[in-house]
C-alpha cells in the first residue's frame, strides 16, 4: 500500500516539476498566505520539539551503544571461554561471564542424575568440577555472557533456569524464552556520521547474544549421570 | 565617473533579499514534503528482528533520515525550479549581469539549505512525539545529544542539502541551456544506476554514496562538500555565462 502511494507521489512530483519547467509563470499563493502557513508550521515544529525535548529524555538510553566492533570481539571472547571450558580452562571465566544465579543444595548420596528439560528455549548446557573434597553440597551457577540488541545491553532481561533437586535427581528447567521489543528513537545519520560510526557502515545495527551455561562443582567423590560435559576429566 | 556609483556586492545583497521574498514559495512545497517524510516516516525508518536460545527480538527505528533525504530531493528541485524562465527573468528587474544574478540564486540555495537543515531536526521532534503517543510502542530508547553532536549534525544536514542543491542548479542551467539535457540527464542519470545495478555489483551509486557518507573526519566532510559544491556552481556560472541574455 505504502509502495503505491510513494510511487503516486513520485508522479505527481514529476508531472509537477515537468509542468514547472514547461511554464512561464511562477506558482505562488501569495506571500501573506505563505507567510503564516510557515510561521504557524515553525510555530508547531518548535511547539513538538519542546515536547519532545521535556518528555523523551525520561526514556533516554544512558549506557554507551556498543559498536559492532565492540560486540564481535564479546562474542569472540565468549566463544573463546567456552572452548577453553570443554578444555579444563576456567581462568578467564568471571571477566567474560556473569554469575546471575547460584544455587546450593545439601547432598549426600552417591550418585546424581541430572535430567535437563527441552524448553521453548532449547537445552542448557552443563558442565561439572569436582570439588578436592566431599563437603556433601552441590553448587550451581549460572553463567551468562553480555546480549546486546542493536548495539544496547538487555543482558539483565534474561531469565534465569530453574533448578530442582529431588532425592538424587537434579532437574535443570531452561529458562522462558524472553521477548525484547522496543522502539529506537534516533537523529538520524546526520547526526551520528561522525560520533558512532555512521549509519552508512550500519556500524550499531547488530546484535549478539549472550552464551549461558550452568557450572556445577561436586563433592569429590560422586558419581553423575545425565548429559553433561566434565571439566578437568 | 557616473551619477549613481553602485557596487556588486550590494546588488548582491539586494537581489538576494528581493529573492527571498519573491522565492518565499518555494517553502510551501517545503512544508508538503516535509510533512510527507514525516508520514513515512512514521511506520518506523528501519528495523530489525531476530531470535536466539534465549531472547526474541524486534526494533523500530524512529529517524530523521526519510526526512532529509526527502529535503534534498526538495532542494535539488527547487535549485532546477528557479533556474527556470518564470524565476529567471525577475532580474531583470535589476540593473544587474550573469554572475550577481548566479550569487544571489547561491545564497538564496544556502539560506534555503539552512532553513531546510534546522526544519529537519525540528520535524524528527514533531514525528518522534506522534510515534510516542500513537504507535503501539513496548519500551523506547531514545539516543540523546551532545551538544557537540548537535551542532555537527545540524552543519551536516544543512551541508547534505545545500550540495544537492548545488547538484540541482547545475542541472537546472544545463536544461535552461538546452532542453534536449530534460531527456539526457535523467538518460544518464537513471540509465546509468541501471547499468550499474544490472552488474550485479553496484558501484558507481555505493561509491558517490560511500565519499560522503562513510567521512569519519568533520573537517574533512566539509572540504569535500565545499570542494564538490563549489564545483558544481561554478560550472554553472560558466555554462550561464554563455546563455543569451533573454530569449
């Protein structure tokens, strides 16, 4: 519908400009009328800009927009940490990842089964340390990596998975899927050519989403069934 | 030694305030346009969706960026327009030659520019509030200004729109000129986005777009403009100095 209506407009643009060309006389609805109709349209855009001056700075974004530069060399790193976690590496771990949920559960049987639930968000991925001694406690923490949304951090929008200990079987329910709208309200290219990158470049116009994964750390001495990945084994 | 000694630069001065009066229509169809830019604006000037393990996403793009472009295309016709018989022939109300009658189109294309500039950031306001109380919006961000960036992108808009003018007037002289250029220069200039699209790898267009657009350096955005611009109109100077006085 939209396209039509350009396309009609586009038109009756150039059957006007043709028209303008062609004659010898100038269009004009005389300079009183065209006066007020600019002052009053002056007058409306100042009216709205005020407005919009007084109201849309309450909903204004005081992080810094990260660059798609910014946000591939996260995502590197993230993906760098996970590789290095299958390998036994766990240094790096808390600079790249956050801890946004732990867990603590008594336990003192000799095995665990660990049964992860397929959600509407997949299966969470776990991995499990053991610990140098039996202290009879299992501790979880969920660990999640920065999600940015067109250059913005909605990395606390994530929901954390549920975590059940029945007897000596740890169900891991993934988290609800989250659903992320919002409207962006920009200068334009004008205005950020020389301060962001540029909408030429389309340098904020990615996204990337943060890696998760529950870390387990076992007493020593337990044995674990289910799906998981061993660090250190 | 004459009666009445007149100096060109005050002719300037005074053909160019006679054409702001007597070209005030020209902001008419500023107004139509801009408020057409702002209806299409409307439905949001970009988005982007996507889904992962964890988060479902969508964004609306609300800027200023359908409004200026429609603002250079309204200064590249309005720069043709008063090339024209109609607006031409208004100064000979003057004693006057080719290269003030050129000045004072120049800086009534710049003054134009100017206003057009600051009315493009003056709309993105009205349309940025209508899509805050009318659209269906989940949560807003909004990207706020420093002053610094104000003022930058407020010289940038007005610098975008004065070289489309610019481009506009050259235009509107070599069809003045000659009417077979009204069928040459779209020929060319359509045919040639054609034939650089039919490739399958643009260029021409990307590229033009590319030397302006993708200038990380502000001064150096400048002197391109300043250097294109200048270009442009003093091509135009030459080609009008040798059109016949009136025909």
């Amino acid at each position: 519908m939209i396209n039509i209506v350009l396309l009609l407009v586009i038109f009756v643009v150039v059957s006007s400009g043709i028209g303008i060309l062609r004659s010898n006389t100038k269009l004009s609805l005389g300079t009183r009328k065209i006066r007020w109709i600019l002052g009053g349209y002056t007058m409306i855009l100042a009216i709205a800009t005020v407005i919009s001056l007084s109201i849309l700075p309450n909903h204004k974004n005081d992080e810094k927009i990260a660059t798609a530069a910014e946000m591939s060399s996260i995502e590197d790193a993230q993906t760098k940490a996970i590789d290095n976690l299958y390998s036994g590496n766990v240094v790096d771990l808390d600079k790249i990842f956050s801890e946004k949920k732990k867990w603590s559960f008594p336990f003192n049987e000799k095995s665990l089964d660990i049964v992860l639930t397929e959600g509407e968000t997949g299966i969470m991925s776990v991995f499990a340390e053991r610990k140098s001694e039996n202290d009879g406690e299992i501790e979880a923490t969920y660990h999640v990596g920065k999600s940015y949304i067109d250059g913005v951090d909605f990395t606390d929008k994530v929901h954390s998975p549920e975590l059940l200990l029945n007897g000596q079987q740890l169900t891991v329910n993934n988290p609800a899927l989250v659903t992320v709208s919002f409207s962006r309200f920009s200068p334009g290219f004008a205005y950020s050519q020389f301060s962001k990158g540029g909408h030429f470049t389309q340098e904020n116009r990615s996204s990337v989403i943060g890696r998760d994964f529950i870390l387990l750390k076992v007493p020593n001495d337990i044995e674990i069934n289910g799906d998981i990945s061993w660090i250190n084994e | 030694m004459y009666l009445a000694e007149v100096k060109t630069w005050d002719i300037v001065k005074k053909q160019y305030r006679y054409k702001l009066k007597s070209y005030f229509g020209v902001f008419t169809s500023l107004i139509v346009i801009q408020l057409l830019a702002i209806l299409f604006s409307f439905n949001g000037t970009g988005s982007g969706s996507g889904s992962s393990n964890s988060i479902q996403y969508d964004f609306y793009y609300y800027t200023s960026d359908i409004i200026l472009i429609f603002m250079m295309i309204w200064a590249f016709i309005t720069a043709i327009i008063i090339t024209t018989r109609a607006y031409r022939y208004d100064d000979f109300s003057f004693v006057t030659n080719r290269v003030i009658s050129q000045v004072s189109n120049i800086l009534f294309l710049l003054s134009s520019s100017i206003f057009a500039g600051i009315t493009v950031y003056l709309s993105t306001n009205l349309f940025q509030i209508l899509a805050f109380y009318f659209k269906n919006n989940y949560s807003i961000i909004v990207d706020s200004l420093t002053v610094t960036e104000f003022i930058i992108g407020m010289i940038t808009s007005i610098l975008y729109i004065f070289l489309f003018a610019s481009a506009g007037y050259l235009v509107g002289i070599l069809i003045q000129l000659h009417k077979g250029f009204l069928l040459i220069i779209p020929t060319v200039l359509f045919g040639g986005l054609i034939l650089d699209g039919i490739g399958g790898d643009p260029r021409v267009f990307e590229n033009v777009t590319m030397f302006f657009g993708q200038e990380t350096s502000f001064i150096l955005f400048i002197c391109k403009i300043a250097i294109v611009s200048s270009l442009l109109l003093l091509a135009s100077l030459g080609i009008s100095n040798r059109m016949e006085v009136r025909k």
